[in-house]
C-alpha cells in the first residue's frame, strides 16, 4: 500500500515546479500590493502639488510612467506568468495552495513582549489552523491542495508538450 504513494522522479519534479508557480504568485502578491502602496503614495504627492500651488498643477504629469517603471521594477515577467496561471485555478484552490506554501508547517511570531523579548507569541500553523483559516475542514483543505498542484502539474506538462 506505501508503495502506490511514492512519486517518481519525473512527478518530483512537476510538483517542484508547480510550488515555485505558487512561490512565484505569492511574490507577485506582495510586489503588487507593494507597488499599489507606490502608486498611492505617488497619487497624495500629486494631489498636494496642486492643492498647495496658487496656480495649480502646471506641468506634464509623469505619474502614470512612474508607476509603469515600478511595476516594471518590482514585478517580473515570471510572476506575471504565475499570476496568469494561478487564474486558472478556483479561488478556494489558489488560497489553500497559497496557505499551503506561505503558513502550513512553519512557526509565526505574533507578538514579542518587550518586557520578555525571549520568549514570543507564536502560532504553528498545522493543518488544522490552515483549514481553519481557510473556513473549511482539514480533507476539504487537503483535497483543494491536492486538485489545485494536479491542475498545475497538468497544465506544466501540457505547456511543455506544446513547447
């Protein structure tokens, strides 16, 4: 029975390269909300040039080539690619793979008392936190992790076929 869940090399393989898909949209995730942060930023900036200037804002706005340049800066082609995949999973599947790689396994801290800087707040994250932050139960989690990387593994192979 052990033996039906060993995976071969080449299946290694497809489920590495379908976590760095999931490595690399969580990087777009937070290059993305970064660059939005930038860009509002950018935004207030322009706002209190022409709230403050007697005349008003004259002059060629450059805000939009700004935020073209930080997207182009923070956010790869790579992750732009993964972003593109990920779409085409389920939104339940995209948040457990994403819960998956980012929490599932791994110690937080949550807070440090400065009073007792050794000893933090922390949380493991083990599957059934995950599924509980993810509102579902453990083998609903389970299940959407193992169908979200097989659609993955899927499309790689199918990708590398047409390649």
């Amino acid at each position: 029975m052990a033996e039906q869940n060993r995976k071969t090399p080449e299946q290694k393989r497809a489920r590495e390269a379908a976590e760095s898909i999931v490595d690399l949209f969580l990087e777009y995730v937070v290059r993305a909300d970064m660059t939005k942060d930038i860009t509002w930023e950018g935004r207030n900036i322009l706002e209190m040039a022409v709230k403050y200037q007697s005349s008003g804002f004259s002059g060629f706005c450059k805000l939009g080539a700004k935020v073209d340049r930080i997207n182009r800066q923070y956010i790869t082609e790579d992750m732009s690619r993964a972003a593109t995949i990920m779409a085409l999973l389920s939104d339940k599947q995209v948040e457990a793979l994403a819960v998956d790689r980012a929490l599932r396994g791994r110690t937080r801290v949550l807070a440090v008392d400065p009073f007792n800087p050794d000893k933090p707040i922390t949380k493991f994250w083990d599957d059934l936190e995950c599924a509980h932050y993810l509102n579902c139960s453990v083998e609903a989690m389970r299940r959407r992790i193992t169908d979200g990387y097989q659609k993955l593994e899927g499309f790689m192979a199918g990708h590398q076929k047409a390649a």
